[in-house]
C-alpha cells in the first residue's frame, strides 16, 4: 500500500486567483506581495498534481505486482 503525503487541496478559488494573477504579471501589474502568492500558489498546484500522478502509478504498480489479472487466471498477462 502507498502512503500519501498530506497536501493541501486546490480549491477552484484557488485556481481562480491562480488565473488572476497570471493575467495582472502578463500586464505587469503584479506587486511583490502578489509575486510571492502566486508563488505558494503554483508551488502547491504543482505539488497537488504530482502527488495525483505518484499516487497513480504505485497504485498501478501495485496491480501489476499481485500477478492477478481480470480474467481469473492469476497468471501475470
């Protein structure tokens, strides 16, 4: 069994905030302090979608390694 490591959840108002800040730097509008939360923000994005990712594949890895297969025969396919 993996273990997954606690991460905050992206909210869609997250995401929101996210997009507004990318849209005020495209303008250049964005104040230091907004730089440093779009920052955070992306750090966490970016850990939220590779923590999905990780959790994905051990989970696949963990269903090829029971040599189980949908069929019933146990043999590894």
């Amino acid at each position: 069994m993996s273990t997954i490591t606690p991460i905050t959840p992206i909210t869609p108002e997250m995401v929101a905030r996210i997009n507004e800040l990318g849209r005020k730097q495209k303008a250049g509008q964005l104040t230091e302090e907004e730089r440093n939360e779009q920052a955070v923000l992306r750090r966490l994005y970016i850990d939220n979608i590779k923590n999905q990712v990780k959790v994905h594949f051990d989970s696949q890895k963990e269903h090829s390694d029971s040599h189980n297969c949908s069929c019933g025969c146990h043999e590894k396919h």
